[in-house]
C-alpha cells in the first residue's frame, strides 16, 4: 500500500483516571470520575469505562454524574504525574516522526517516512503502554481529520486503519456529529434537510446546502468526505502557549459580547508576546457550549504574529467560520508556536482561508 501521507492520532483513553490509578490500583475497575466537586458548578474531566456504563461523561457536570452513578467516586488530578506521563508519552512518539502535540492527552504523528505505517501504528501503542502502563487508541488515515475520528472508533485500546482510498466509505455511515466543528445547533439544522450521516452530508445537494449554510456548505461537505489537507505541524522545541479564557454567569449567545472578550483576550495576549519578544504562529479558539461540549479551533499562519490586531482578527474569524449562534458558557483565546521574531508581519491577508482549521 502506497501512502502519500501517513498520520496517526494517539488518544490516551480516560487519561486522567489511568494516571489516577498508577498511584491508587486499588480503584482499578470501580466508577471514577476526575473533576470538580459535585455540590459545586464542578465538571468532570475525565471518567471510567465503569462509570461511562452509568452515561457518565467527560464535560458532563458533576453533579450530573453523582445522579447517575451514586456509588461514583470523586478524585482530585495530580498534575505533577499527569505531566510527567504526558512528557513520556510524548518523548516515545518523537521516535516514529514529527509530532503535533495537541493537549497533555492527544497527538497527532507524521509516519509517512515509515516503511510500514500499519505495524508503525500498531506498535506505537504498545510502546506506550508498556512504557507508561496507560492504555491508547491509535487511528492511521491520510490525513488528520480521519486519522482523529479513527482513534475514537475502537475505544478503548482500539487501533483503526483507514487505508488511502477508503476515506470516504469509512466516514459515511458515521453520524455528521462525529466530524470535528459540528456541534448540536449545526447537526439539528442539517437534520432539518434529513441529513444525518457524514455520507448523507457528501452527496447531498450542493446549492440547496449552500442555501443554509454559506460558505460553510463547500467544507462541511469536503470533510463529510474526509478531504483534509492540512500538516502536522511539529513543534519547534521552544514553542509553548500562552491562553486565557473566561466562564459567563450565565449562558449567552451575543457574537458582540464574545467580539468584546476577544479583544480583551487578544490585547493581554499581545502583550505577554511582545513582554517575552516572542511571535505566534498559531492562534486558537477555544469554545464550550452550555450541553458542556468543548472544541478548541487554530489556525497557524507562516509568519509569526503579535499585535493585538492580528490576534483578535484570526480569532473573530475562526469563532464566524464554525460558530451557529448556539448559546456558549465559555470563550477562550490561545497563541502558541511561539519564536523569537526574525520579521514582523505588519498585516494579515483579508481574505485569509480559514476553512481547514482544526
């Protein structure tokens, strides 16, 4: 088999709670929950295979798990070792290519230089285990956005190959919900037309999607298709991040509202940048509506940015392109992939394509 680009995404499965029992095997096997207290406005992080049996999930409030799952046992994260399992993880997936790490729990890996990117992705997994005694799904696709829902397919310990070619037969009896950017306001509306798969979504007509959905309508069909060009984008050794975001009192959907802390977002963010002489070149829209599901989009541009200008601009036009008018709980602002200036961009490009983000 012929790959012209191999990428794997590793997901560390119930990550938070695998690191919880390296400390406490005594909770193998009984309904944990990481997150926040229950009597609180806490949310759990991460829950157990035992616990999801109860529908137990991670952004459900934790309240919400207690009702579910009386017998549910709370505990706290232990960022030290979440960290540190995180850096092992990562340090193991340098070995089989570029790595874009994309939290302490997921990453994107480049095998195209592999001879045999199917046994790559199979053995990754194990190497991590075995190294970490924390379980992983892998997916192996052409491109990041299938290799992403593949990893999520098998769970847990899964490892899905979706060959060059299969793509789109792979995508289309999944619902549209398993297409990253597609939230419960845009599947409800898509709904509306009977569409309900991602195969659905492919052949469907064109004009009368464009009709809804603007130029929206030409991406939601290309990634119902799983055409999806984008790299991964390693790092560069002293990228880091720099993020802040903000939790409403109350539920909202006032685009000027989110305009507003954006612009307060990126106006701190430029100077944090500018205090460190550092540029971004990646800029990231993080975003959780008010059922407590969370995406997080980015857009990376090729010269490094650190006006309060540009970074607002980038983030406006991200939250325009996947944004339903859904009401949110919470908006954030990050940048990363951060240098050391060798040239100022003075100006973004108007017209700037933001369809591919992640």
């Amino acid at each position: 088999m012929i790959w012209n680009q191999a990428i794997v995404h590793l997901d560390m499965d119930a990550f938070f709670v695998n690191v919880h029992l390296l400390e406490h095997p005594e909770d193998k096997g009984k309904p944990i929950a990481v997150g926040g207290n229950p009597s609180g406005r806490g949310v759990v992080a991460s829950a157990s295979y035992e616990a999801r049996q109860f529908g137990v999930h991670s952004a459900m409030p934790s309240s919400r798990a207690l009702k579910l799952c009386p017998q549910i046992k709370f505990v706290r994260h232990n960022w030290g070792l979440i960290k540190e399992t995180s850096a092992a993880v990562m340090e193991i997936l340098e070995e089989f290519g570029p790595v874009e790490k994309m939290s302490v729990d997921e990453a994107y890996i480049d095998v195209s230089e592999q001879i045999d990117p199917e046994t790559t992705a199979l053995v990754m997994r194990e190497r991590v285990k075995a190294a970490t005694n924390c379980p992983a799904s892998v997916g192996l696709a052409p491109s990041k956005l299938v290799a992403k829902i593949a990893s999520d397919y098998d769970k847990p310990e899964g490892c899905t190959i979706i060959l060059p070619g299969e793509e789109e037969r792979f995508l289309a009896p999944l619902p549209v919900r398993a297409i990253s950017g597609i939230g419960p306001a845009t599947a409800a509306r898509l709904a509306a037309f009977n569409i309900e798969t991602c195969g659905q979504l492919a052949e469907f007509d064109y004009a009368t999607l464009a009709g809804t959905f603007k130029n929206q309508a030409e991406s939601l069909q290309r990634r119902a298709r799983g055409i999806d060009t984008r790299k991964v984008v390693s790092d560069p050794g002293q990228s880091k991040s720099i993020s802040q975001e903000t939790t409403f009192n109350n539920d909202l959907d006032d685009k000027e509202y989110f305009y507003k802390k954006i612009r307060e977002m990126a106006d701190s963010l430029s100077g944090s940048l500018r205090r460190k002489n550092l540029v971004a070149h990646t800029v990231t829209l993080k975003v959780r509506w008010n059922d407590f599901t969370t995406f997080t989009r980015q857009r990376s541009v090729e010269n490094g940015i650190d006006s309060q200008k540009d970074i607002e601009r980038l983030a406006k036009v991200i939250l325009d392109n996947f944004w339903d008018g859904e009401k949110l709980r919470l908006i954030g602002v990050g940048v990363s992939n951060l240098l050391e200036p060798t040239g100022r961009q003075l100006e973004l490009f108007p017209d700037l394509d933001l369809t591919d983000y992640q």
